[in-house]
C-alpha cells in the first residue's frame, strides 16, 4: 500500500502538469477581422483578448482552447468608425461586452496542423465552428495561427440598414496569432 501511494501521486502530477495552460504572450499576439465594405477590404482588430489553452500536441485530443475578447477594444483605425463599433447595431459591447470561443474538440492533424471545433459566441448568438490553426515553435515560444470566415448577420452584426450586404459584406475573414509559452514540443 505505501508503494501505491507515491506511484498515485507522482500519476496526479503528470496529469496535472500535462494540463497545465499555456501563457499567451499578448504585445506578440492579435485578432484581425477583414470585411468588405462597398467591395473595399477594410481590416480592424480587438486591442483586448485572453486564452487559456492547455494543450500537449502529442495529446491534441485531450486539450482546451477558451478565448475572450473584450468587444469594446475593436477598432478600425479611424476614431469616427471606431465609435460606432460598440454601439446596438454593431457589437453592442455594452450589452455584450465579450465575445467567446470555447472548443469542443481538437483534432491533430500532423506536422502541427490541428482542427479546432467548438463555440463562438458573440452578440448573444452561438455558431458552431471549426477553425484550422497551424502551430510552430522556435525557442521557448510556440504560435498559433490560422484564419476562419464568419457570416456577420449569423450574430446580428450590422442590424437595421447596416443588415444590407452590398454596403457592408455578410462575409468577415478572422486572422489570428497566438504567442505562447509553456506549450509542450509538437
């Protein structure tokens, strides 16, 4: 029985450790979003965002992504529409003042490549999604990257006149870049 007890615990801690969440990196981390406004692309991004990703590579399946983005740091670069951004037709951040994504599963594909399936939440709307993300490692840093599209209307994004695709597109490309530290050798 003593012998069981150290072997038990030693267990728990490679199970702990094995989930222990990776660091983001955030000055070297970003969400983009790309829609096309009159056919015109037109790129934005969110200041603010956290995740919590606990994943060992070699154990894809058993891993976790929970991301947050604070809705009112959208901007666009010009303070004019960067004042309509939080308002009810658009992210009414002070309504829903966070977008989430939570997986669901995770898929390895090889040479670093995964699939990403869970929930995006945004606006009170909830979309399944799948989103491919590629990560590689240099140093003690590893990046997750990869892009999805979403369809804006699905999450009530531009409601009223701005509900009309031939002024604001219905399609909104989402790039990300997740520096991260403490991410188990792919």
């Amino acid at each position: 029985m003593r012998s069981l007890v150290p072997a038990l615990l030693l267990a728990a801690a490679g199970s702990a450790f094995a989930q222990t969440p990776a660091k983001l990196v955030t000055p070297q981390s970003e969400i983009v979003f790309v829609s096309k406004q009159m056919g015109v692309p037109v790129e934005g991004k969110f200041k603010k965002f956290d995740a919590q990703i606990a994943l060992d590579p070699k154990k894809p399946e058993a891993g976790k992504v929970a991301l947050n983005i604070d809705i009112g740091s959208a901007t666009l670069g010009v303070p004019e529409s960067d004042a309509e951004l939080p308002k009810a037709p658009w992210f009414n951040a002070a309504k829903f003042p966070q977008a989430s994504f939570q997986s669901t599963a995770i898929k390895g594909l090889g040479a670093g490549k995964f699939e990403v399936a869970g929930k995006l939440s945004i606006k009170g709307n909830t979309q399944d999604l799948v989103v491919p993300v590629t990560l590689t490692q240099a140093g003690g840093t590893s990046t997750a990257t990869g892009a999805f599209t979403i369809k804006r209307l699905d999450f009530k994004i531009g409601e009223g006149e701005w509900a009309d695709t031939s002024m604001v597109a219905n399609d909104v490309q989402v790039k990300f870049k997740l520096s991260l530290n403490g991410v188990a050798p792919l």
